[in-house]
C-alpha cells in the first residue's frame, strides 16, 4: 500500500506548565507561556511516520488551523517525520475561538482538494479535552472512523486492522480506506525531534492558506460562561491518638454507634 | 567528522535538549558547561571517544527521561490507574 496520510496536529499549552485562569475568567493565560505540539497528536505523527518507514505509507502531510505561531508546531512535526504541512491560517485574535467543528471543516475541505487515505488526529487535545475533530471529521467526510487506536496494522485489500482501546479491553475493527484514525496513549512512543532533523525541517514545504480563502466560517457554537480553577484541597488535620480519631470519625457520620 | 568537531557537535546537541529540562535550562546548561569546561584539556584521541561515548549515552537518558515523564503525566490525567 502507499497511502497518503493527513496529521491533525494542534499547538497547545505545554504539558509541564502549570495552568493559571485569566483574572477575567475568561479562559487561561496563554501569553509568554510556553506551547508544545499536543502529545496524542504526536503519538498520531509517530505512527504515520512509522506507517511510512514500513512503506505501509508514502507521504506523510501534517495539517494544523491556527494562529501564526502554529508554524513552529508544524516545523516540529516535520522533524519528527512528516514530509510536508499545510497551515490553516487564522489571526491571532481568533485562537481561543476556533472549536472542533471548524477544524473538522478545515480538514474536510483540504481533503477534497488532495487526495488523501487516511486522517490521523489525537484522540484529544489536552487544552479543551474535545476529543471531537475526528469523529466531526468522519461525519462530514463520510468516511469510516477508528478511534483511540492502540495498534493499526495493514488489513489487506485496501483495509487497516485497528485495535481500539474502549472501556474494560481492546476492540479489534477493519476499516475501509479512505478513514478517519484518533491515537492513543499506548499506541506508540514518539520520537524525539534531534537538531539536525530541527535544521532539516526548515527546507520542507509549508503551505500556508489563509482560513478565510477556505470558505470557514469561525463562528462559535458554544458559549463561555466562565473558565474557574479546580477548587483546592483543605489541609488535613493530625489527631493524637485512636479514641480522638474515632470520635471525629464519627462526627462526620463515617463511623456509626 | 574530526574529533573536535563531533565534540562541538555533541555540546550543541545537549544544549538544545537542555532548554526543556525540569529543573530549568539554566540549571542544565551551567551544568553542561562545567563538564566540558572539566574535560577541556584531554587530548588523547582515545580519552576524547571515550568522553564522547559517555555524551551520547548521557543524550539516550535525558530523551528516555522526556518521553517517560510525558507519559506518565497524560496517564495520570487522562487514565484510571489499574488495580
């Protein structure tokens, strides 16, 4: 097989950071703080690149709808592997509104230009925890989807065999290509991007389109009351000896008698 | 590629990596720069490779310390530990 395969890859706010809500309780702080390709859709990138070293594949293409500074995810992605990217463009300003839905369209619309067989995405972006471009995406293109993949292997004529992971074991299914695939956890281990690859990258071909010219429409669907932060532990107490403790136990009602 | 330019090589290397290491990129690079600075007069071409060797391995550990650290920060959030 040679297939042709799209990336879904999304700049997202860096694992390690720790997360502050904005004062206006808006959303979070994203300023000056330090973004990373979301790590599903790495684990997404690793296995078409993967795909590709087994000849499974013979283009790998990463695709990110984003701001300008998404450039800087893509470049990453092509040192991890990717062959080419195409870059969505939209301004700054309009980050924080873009939503599965919008993506999902994005994509749609760069796969009916290109040919492609197969959309990869991450099961979910650690930022808003959606998990909905890909089955979005399969809904509009009307394709097959596979999602939470923890193996994909070739399925002869014209098929991948896909084991999923779902709640309380593996479901192993047999997709027709064109598909829509979502990465797992388990699934892989990317690789690290080495500076040579970094340097390499550079002379790849991005293609950068702006949202607009595609015809996105970046209108929200949903509605942001208020974006608040967890709320935080109390501390706990000591208590001296076993009587004490049994007596506060049973204040709280755990212990009866 | 010569030994002094697989040394300048590897400090590149290092550093780059260093710039997202946990206790900070400046903690790293000083760190980084002192070893060399430590080595700086070794010039048998035997102790050289086998200071490079040393680097190299030093480069699987810290990638290995990056990608475990990063798994096991998405299966605390996103997976129910297993009995």
């Amino acid at each position: 097989m040679s297939l042709r395969i799209l990336v879904g890859v999304k700049r997202v706010v860096d694992f390690a950071v720790k997360v502050r809500v904005k004062p206006d309780k808006t959303g979070v702080v994203t300023d000056g703080v330090q973004h990373s390709m979301n790590p599903f859709d790495e684990i997404a990138l690793e296995e078409a690149v993967k795909m590709k070293e087994k000849k499974l594949a013979s283009e790998v293409v990463a695709f990110t709808l984003g701001g300008p500074k998404s450039q800087e995810t893509l470049r990453n992605a092509m040192a991890k592997g990717a062959d080419k990217a195409i870059h969505v463009e939209i301004p700054e300003g309009d980050v924080a509104k873009v939503e599965p839905l919008h993506v999902a369209q994005a994509i749609q619309k760069v796969v009916e230009k290109e040919k492609f067989d197969v959309v990869f995405v991450g099961k979910q972006a650690i930022d808003d925890d959606a998990s909905q471009t890909g089955p979005l995406l399969a809904g509009l293109l009307d394709w097959p989807q596979a999602l939470y993949a923890s193996k994909v292997e070739d399925g002869g004529s014209g098929t991948l065999k896909v084991t999923r992971e779902i709640d309380g074991g593996l479901d192993t299914i047999k997709v027709k290509l064109p598909a829509v695939l979502s990465a797992d956890l388990r699934l892989n281990e990317p690789r690290y991007a080495t500076l040579p690859n970094i340097m390499k990258a550079k002379k790849k071909p991005l293609d950068k389109i702006a949202a607009k010219d595609l015809g996105i429409d970046l209108t929200p669907q949903t509605k942001i009351l208020e974006v608040a932060e967890p709320p935080v532990r109390k501390a706990g107490g000591f208590v001296a000896d076993v009587p004490e403790l049994v007596q506060k136990l049973k204040e709280k009602g755990f212990v009866k008698g | 590629m010569d030994l002094r330019c697989r040394v300048l090589h590897l400090y590149k290397t290092l550093y780059y990596m260093g710039k997202e290491y946990p206790k900070g990129a400046q903690f790293f690079h000083e760190r980084l720069k002192n070893a060399f600075k430590r080595n700086a007069n070794v010039t048998e071409p035997k102790d050289v490779e086998n200071l490079l060797e040393r680097g190299e391995f030093v480069i699987k550990e810290i990638e290995a310390l990056y990608k475990l650290r990063k798994y096991r920060a998405m299966k605390q959030r996103y997976y129910e530990e297993n009995k």
